[in-house]
C-alpha cells in the first residue's frame, strides 16, 4: 500500500510521535497550523470517515477516548479543535482517516 500515513505507523517515515497504543498513532503535523497541531490516525487503514462502518468504528471511538489526554498533555487547557477533512471538496490530502487536534491559541470562529 502506498500510503503516507500508514509508512508513518509502521516506522518507515519518520514522525515527531506524541501517542501510539494498539489502535491509534498520533504525531506532529509537518506544517503546524496552529502552535498545537498534532494528526491523530487510526492504525487500521481507512481512507476517509466514508469508510467507517460498524465493523471499525471502534478505531474512531478510541480515538475519541484519547483526544482529552493528548490535549492535556500539551497543556490546551483553555480548549481546542478537532477537524477532519473528507474527500477532494472537504481539502482531504493524505487519503487515510485522521484528525486534526489544533489549540495553543485563539482559533478563528470562521472556516475559511
């Protein structure tokens, strides 16, 4: 498979890692669009939340179950976002199911 995120997880490509457990892999974005900004994917590929189906929702769940510890731990105590892109119109990409964990500041109300 010729997917960026999933050489990431399997260490072929380097990555600023700030979580792993069994099912998700969390790093550091490469181009930072807020002091915070941390892509946080599940270990099973899937291209985009199209694909998340009864059989694997459990990958978006724990990802979910993290988000709070993982923005703890870089201190967004006062909040932060969490996005994900989906197809061509949706901005997706890397076509690989991720989030996006922003914070570290103020983030605009308005979507671009």
């Amino acid at each position: 498979m010729d997917c960026l995120f999933c050489k990431i997880i399997a260490g072929d490509i380097p990555s600023a890692k700030v979580y792993e457990d069994e099912l998700v892999y969390a790093f550091r974005d490469i181009a930072p669009m807020a002091p915070t900004h941390i892509l946080i994917v599940p270990k099973a590929h899937m291209a985009s939340a199209d694909e998340v189906t009864s059989e694997n929702s459990g990958y978006v769940a724990r990802i979910f179950e993290v988000i709070p510890g993982i923005a703890a731990a870089e201190g967004l105590t006062n909040g932060y976002r969490v996005i994900t892109n989906c197809g061509e119109d949706g901005c997706q990409s890397v076509k690989h199911l991720h989030f996006h964990l922003l914070g570290g500041k103020k983030l605009p109300d308005q979507m671009a």
